[in-house]
C-alpha cells in the first residue's frame, strides 16, 4: 500500500516502500463468504447426520436347500402380470381358502410363490385372503447357488 502526500507528479513525496506497477491491482481471496458457506455446510451436516444413524437395519435370510417331498403341497403362484394360480391351475382370489380346503383335505400350511417382478399389492392381497382363513403362509425363495 502507499501513500502519497502532495502533488501527485514526478515531484511528488511518497510515504513507504512499496510502488505500484502497471499490472494493476491485487487480487486477494475473500475468505469470509467461503467461511460462510462451510458453516452452513456444516450445520446442514450436524442436523441431518443423527438421521443417517437410526436407519433401518435388515439382515437378509440365506435359504438352503431343502429336500423334496411326495405329498402334494397347495402353492399359490403369482405370475408377472397378477394372475393367481393354484397348483398351476387358475383361481379367484376370493375362492382361494375354499379352493385349498378342497383340494386338499386339512391343509393348514400353504406355500406362496411371486414372480420377483411382480408389483407388491397382489401379493399383499394373497397373503391378506389366505391369513384371513387361517392358513400358515410360506414364501418361496429360490435357494443360493454355492461354488463349491
């Protein structure tokens, strides 16, 4: 910075060392809006980080394989497109409790099996109807392949 006292030619008396070249003026970094700016970073960090911590935590069950039966066993299958099967033959999912109970004398257990494409609100209402009649519902999963 410098100061001149005076007139401002060749004559003229400058108080301190430092002259300005023709480069023009300094350019300095502003720090206070960056401060600014982490701070509110900051403050949007430390409200919403308690958030992350209470997120919810699902361990995934591993399926084995199982071994096959004889006995016929009542499996609803729910396709792509929400159609409701029985054992691979068609059925109204209002009929379903009382397709079971005939089809198969004392069933309590029935196993469920939905197309993983399938939207959830089908499979909701199966699950709703058979639970409505009292029946043990199963879900299908396809078992992990293991290298062995």
């Amino acid at each position: 910075m410098a100061i001149s006292v005076g007139s401002s030619g060749a004559g003229g008396r400058r108080i301190g060392a430092m002259r300005r070249t023709s480069m023009g003026t300094m350019s300095e970094i502003n720090i206070v809006p960056l401060v600014d700016v982490v701070l509110v970073l900051l403050i949007i960090f430390m409200l919403t980080a308690h958030v992350m911590e209470f997120g919810l935590e699902i361990s995934v069950p591993e399926v084995k394989q199982v071994s096959n039966t004889l006995q016929e066993l009542p499996v609803v299958s729910i396709t792509r497109d929400a159609k409701i099967y029985l054992n691979e033959r068609p059925v109204n999912i209002h009929q379903l409790p009382a397709e079971i109970a005939r089809r198969f004398k004392g069933a309590k257990a029935v196993y469920v099996s939905a197309d993983r494409r399938v939207v959830f609100d089908p499979v909701a209402q199966v699950l709703a109807e058979l639970g409505e009649a009292k029946f043990d519902v199963n879900i299908v999963a396809k078992p992990i392949e293991t290298q062995r």
